[in-house]
C-alpha cells in the first residue's frame, strides 16, 4: 500500500515537471518583432493606401484595396491621407503613413 501511494506521488510529480517543460517551451518568445506580410516592403513604392477613401493607414501593393467603380467626398478628413496630408512610405521594412510637419488636419 505504502508503495503504491510512493508511486503515484512520483508519478504525478514527473507528470507536473513534464508539463511545466511542454509549456515553457511552446511559449512564445516576446522579444521577437512581430512582422506581418501585408505591410512589408523594401523601398516607398512597395506601399500604397490601405483604403479607396479618407485612407488612414499604408499596406504592400499585393494587399492594396480593389477601388474600381469607387466614388469618394472630397472632404479632407482629420487624421487621414486627404488632401497631401501624409504619404505612404516604407519605414524600417513596414509600409507606414508619413505625415506631414505642416499638416493642420491631424
């Protein structure tokens, strides 16, 4: 009996160290910069807006918004591309909006 008991303890012992190893291991590493492949480029033309109208981010061309037979107002909207507001660029290897210094609509 005392023996059974020995052997459960050090069953259930090894099974906690065998998950505590499973979990460690599959954690993700938080220092590793997330890329995602929508915004990555090279140079600026690798990037265009992420929308037909009032666009307010920048994507690769391959991931570019289908903007046939697209009306939009010729509101210049805060925050947006409208207007030379900002630019599509390629910063660091991602497609970003650039705006700029002199933009009053932010």
């Amino acid at each position: 009996m005392m023996q059974n008991m020995f052997r459960s303890r050090i069953l259930a012992f090894v099974s906690v160290l065998v998950l505590l190893l499973i979990v460690s291991c599959s954690s993700p590493v938080i220092d590793e910069p997330v890329v995602n492949e929508s915004l990555s480029c090279v140079v600026d033309k690798d990037c265009v807006a992420d929308s037909c109208c009032h666009a307010k981010g920048a994507v690769g061309k391959a991931y570019a918004p289908d903007c046939s037979g697209m009306m939009c107002t010729m509101n210049c909207e805060p925050g947006t591309l409208d207007c030379g507001a900002g630019r599509v660029a390629c910063v660091e290897g991602s497609c970003k909006v650039v705006f700029s210094e002199s933009n009053t609509l932010q």
